[in-house]
C-alpha cells in the first residue's frame, strides 16, 4: 500500500470512522473523511507519527497542512527517509501525551452526555 492510501486508511482508523476502502479513493484532503476539530488534527497526526516513525516538526503542524494528504504523503516519504533516533523518543513521548488527552476527552465527553 503506498504512502497516501495508508494515511487515508490511518484517518479513518484514528478518527474512528466506518468507513469501507472503496469510499476513500479520489479522497486529496481529511475534511473529504470527516470533520476535523483540533482533537481530531492531534489524533491523526500522531498515528502518522505512530505509523510512520517519525516527529511531524512543529512548523508543519497547521490544518492547511495535515488536511493536504499528498502534501503529507511527500512529507512523510522524505521525512522517513531520515528518521533519527531522537525522532523515535519524542514520538514515544508524543504517543503517550496524545493517549492521555484523548482519554480525558473522552472522559469528559461521555460526562456531558450523562448530563
């Protein structure tokens, strides 16, 4: 599977979407999957991370960005290319924050739906 189709099969998956394969072709942009909020954008980006072994830097974290899927594919093929080590540690400690975040809003959320 190449680079753009996996992070069209990433979406899906780390946005928690049931979608089939056959809906994601001719798919360019995230906001063509699913609504993308800012715990949306986070979720995303760190599965790619996750899947990919790489650190997304920090100046590449806009929506405009992380919403252009052969934008990112590039990214991530030339980024792959040169993972480091230091890459590896800051994506475990990402992977970990974002798991966090995630269960306190989700946390929250069903609190709200309680109510």
């Amino acid at each position: 599977m190449d680079i753009l189709n996996r992070l069209r099969a990433i979406s899906v998956e780390s946005l928690q979407l049931n979608l089939l394969e056959d809906e994601l072709r001719g798919v360019t942009r995230l906001s063509e999957i699913a609504g993308v909020d800012s715990m949306a954008a986070l979720a995303f980006v760190a599965a790619v991370e996750k899947e990919f072994h790489i650190v997304i830097e920090p100046e590449r974290l806009e929506l405009d960005f992380i919403e252009d899927l052969p934008r990112l594919a590039a990214y991530v093929e030339a980024r792959g290319r040169r993972a480091t080590r230091n890459d590896r540690q800051r994506l475990r400690a990402l992977a970990k924050t974002t798991r966090n975040v995630w269960q306190l809003w989700t946390e929250r959320s069903e609190s709200l739906t309680l109510n």
